[in-house]
C-alpha cells in the first residue's frame, strides 16, 4: 500500500504548510497593536517599549507651548508616562493648530512602526510599490506613519499640519500649498506663534 502513504505524506505537508501559512501571516497582518487614545491623537504601537521610545523621542514642552489650561477636556487616563505623553501631544497639536490659525476637532491616527524596515513594508503594503519615506499622511485613512527610532517633534508637527490642513479646510489644497504650510509649522514649532 505505497500509494495512500504517498497520498497521506502530501495531505500531511499541505496541511502544516496551510497553518505555517496562516501563522507566518499572523504577525504581518493581525499582530496586536496597543492603542492609546489622547484628546487628538490615537497611538497605535506593536510594543509597549515603542511608546516609551516614541515619548523620548517626542521633545517638546507642553508648559511652555500649551494653552490646554483655556481647553475643558478631562486629564487623560493611564500610566504616569501615557499622561504625560498625551499631555505633551495634545500641547504640540494645539501648537500646530495655533501656528495655521485652524481650530477645528480633530482626532488623528498614529501608527508607529518599530523600525526602518516595518514601515518601509507598511508602505509597500498600501501602495504595492516600494518608497523610502520616513514619515508620511494619508488623508483618507486618516493616518500618519511614523518609524519610532527615526522621529522628532518637527516631523510629527509636519505629518500633523497636514492632516490639521486637510480637515480644516472645505476643498483640500493643492499639494505644493499643503507642503509649504507643513514646512512652516515645522521650521517654526517652537517659536512663539505669530498672531493675525
Ligand atoms: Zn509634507
């Protein structure tokens, strides 16, 4: 009975190379992803290790740039550091909203990648074509892509100016327009906001 044994040999490697496959997939696709939720922005991050990293990446003085004291939300909820993460956060986007004179609610999505190769595969994933950004928005999806071990305020202020850019106003700007909007922010972040 050599027949069946071959027959069982190759129901035997589909089988495990079907659940191989599903679990080779799981990571890529379905892997858990923390989430953390501020009056503006929603983090979402592989790895609790990724969230410490992003916030000391994150140089910005929320005393120093803040008017939240005039705003009315709650304090935000979760550990100390997730407090004062989304408290320096929420201060940043309430600078980028001052510095374009755009006040308007708004609630972003940030995905952080743990490294260069994650999300130059997150991209290649969205567009079917490979491109070496660092950092980038996309308005339909309402999201911002970020690479936690290559990031700095300026760049989160730039990709956030677009999407405070894009929401505010009733017809989107031409690109070029929202670009030199989003270099301003960024070049002038932690100066005093200019008053119209
Ligand atoms: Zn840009």
């Amino acid at each position: 009975m050599i027949f069946p044994r071959i027959l069982r040999r190759a129901l035997c490697l589909i089988f495990f190379s079907v659940i191989f496959g599903v679990l080779g997939l799981v990571p890529a696709q379905a892997g858990q992803w923390y989430t953390l939720k501020t009056k503006y922005l929603t983090l979402t991050y592989e790895n609790p290790s990724d969230l410490k990293l992003f916030n000391d990446q994150i140089d910005f003085s929320p005393d120093a740039n803040s008017f939240s004291s005039f705003s009315n939300s709650g304090p935000p909820t979760g550990t100390g550091v997730e407090q004062a993460l989304a408290r320096k956060l929420d201060a940043l986007i309430e600078k980028v909203q001052l510095i374009l004179d755009m006040r308007k609610p708004i609630n972003i999505i940030v995905r952080i990648y743990p490294d260069k190769t994650a999300l130059h595969e997150a991209y290649f994933n969205i567009y079917q074509q490979k491109k070496e950004l660092r950092a980038w928005y996309i308005f339909e999806y309402n999201t911002i892509y970020v690479n936690v071990q290559d990031l700095f305020a300026g760049m989160l202020a730039h990709e956030s100016a677009h999407a405070i850019v894009d929401h505010f106003l009733a017809v989107r700007p031409p690109r070029a327009t929202a670009e030199i909007l989003a270099r301003y922010v960024d070049s002038h972040l932690n100066e005093e906001a200019k008053i119209y």
